[in-house]
C-alpha cells in the first residue's frame, strides 16, 4: 500500500475481549483515502494482526485528543466503549493525556477517567429509545427493544443467552428492514447469578464478539426501564469479564450520568510492515 509509511508501531489492547488495534497517528503515516482498507486488511485474523477495530489517535483543537475508529470491516463507526476505555489508557500510558481526559469522537465530546489498568468512561446519553418492538423473522415474531448508545442497538432478552443462535439470529435482525439502512447492532441478554449476561453480534464486525461496551450499556438501561436491573448494573460479558454501567434514570425514557466502567489490558507491542496488508 503507496498511501502508508512503514514501518508503523501499534499496539494491541483488549477491553474485557474486544481487541483493538491502536496506532499514536499524531503524526499521520496513512493517508485518509486509504484508512478504510487498511483498517479491513490489518483487523483480518490469521492473516495480519487481527482485531475487531482500528484505532487512530489524532490531534484535537476541542479535546486532549481525537480518534477515527474503524470496525473490522473497514467502516467507520461513531462510538465504541471498550475501544473507548482502550484509547482513553493508551492516550494515558503515552502522556497523550491525563488520567482524567476528553477525547473527540464523532458521537460528541468522551470524558474519561484511568486508574491503573481500570478505565471508566461517561458514555453519550441513551436517545431513540423504542420499546416493545415486535418484527418478524422467519415467521416469527419477536420482542425487542432498541436504542442508541453512541451506535444503534436492539435488545433482547431471552431465556437462555447460552444456547442463542447469536451468529444466525442476530445477523438476521442486524440486517432486518426495520433497521436500515444503516442496520444494527444485537444484544441478547439473560439471567445469571452474578448479573445479566450479554451476548452481542457487532455490525461491522459481522458476527458475535467477546463484548461491546455500548451494547452493555443499552442492555443495562433498557433491563432498568423493564424492571430486570438496577443502577449500577453489572454486566458479564461473553468473554467472562465484568462492565459495571451506572446511570441515572429521568423518568421512563431517558437516562444521564452514564458510565462504562472496565478493564482495558495492553497485550502487546510491534510494528506492521507492508506484509500485514497482503490481500
């Protein structure tokens, strides 16, 4: 690829098992007309790094910094909340930042907070909240909630989130009708004894991953507004971790205070070369 400098450090950083690869892009080394195909071809797995996001760190005249974030496919999504907590350590860990920061993405102004390997972020207030939206697949008919949380999501709950057809169904519903164009992501939650269980498929992704922050912050708002769950909800994740998400509720539609709070591990250190991009 002519349109990017090599060799370019990365890092690989996970948030509770969604993995991101993070490039210090202060100084640009690829050109924007090129971002979205890179993205694709260095989140692809086995073949290159493998991550289910990019994350460019920018300058920013608003915030401590900005960041362009790719999904896995190459398309640039508005808000992640794991990415979000993973950027908010590696701005921390490369003195891009103090440990209290903003930082600008396109779904507005992301304040976030570092202690130690633990990372809570405010989250954008939850808007285009629509419960109780029944839509047919395959013949049946299905309960589900859907809202933004910096990305669309739709939520719904079922009886055992362990033997859900995440792959299947939620590709289906990702891609129903009533979402598009611009489609959704889909969270299927369940009862555990240690909290409500979330499993997410991810647009742009395009198949179920270890956690989605915004998708657990949907989850936990909507679980409040039906009765399931309580501020601060704590949320496990496919992966075995825990989000704790806390709010505060405004009567039956709305929420403010929101926070995803949760790990962001570094996993490790290195330098793509123009191999990585070998289609």
């Amino acid at each position: 690829m002519k349109t990017a400098d090599f060799p370019i450090p990365f890092v690989k950083m996970s948030g509770t098992g969604n993995d991101f690869i993070i490039i210090d892009h202060r100084r640009p080394v690829i050109q924007p007309e090129a971002m979205a195909e890179f993205a694709a071809l260095v989140c692809r797995r086995k073949f290159s790094v493998g991550a289910d996001g990019l994350i460019l760190i920018e300058d920013s005249e608003q915030a401590d910094f900005r960041w362009r974030f790719f999904n896995a496919d190459g398309s640039l999504a508005e808000m992640c909340g794991n990415g979000a907590r993973c950027a908010a350590r590696f701005a921390y860990m490369h003195g891009i930042a103090p440990a209290r920061m903003r930082f600008e993405t396109i779904a507005g102004i992301i304040e976030a907070s570092v202690a130690d390997i633990n990372v809570a972020i405010r989250m954008t207030p939850p808007k285009d909240l629509q419960l109780h939206r029944t839509i047919e697949v395959e013949g049946e008919e299905l309960d589900l909630h859907s809202v933004d949380t910096g990305v669309p999501h739709a939520v719904c709950f079922v009886d055992d989130v362990d033997s859900t057809d995440v792959r299947g169904l939620g590709s289906r519903i990702r891609h129903h009708q009533t979402f598009m164009p611009a489609g959704t992501n889909v969270n299927f939650v369940g009862d555990t004894d240690r909290g409500l269980k979330v499993r997410t498929y991810e647009r742009g992704v395009e198949d179920e991953t270890l956690a989605c922050g915004t998708g657990a912050t949907a989850a936990a708002f909507i679980a409040a507004l039906t009765g399931r769950a309580a501020s601060p909800a704590h949320i496990i994740t496919t992966g075995g971790d825990t989000l704790t998400i806390s709010f505060d509720l405004i009567g039956d539609t709305g929420a403010d205070n929101v926070f995803l709070k949760g790990p962001a591990h570094v996993i490790y250190k290195g330098e793509l070369n123009n191999e990585a991009l070998t289609a």
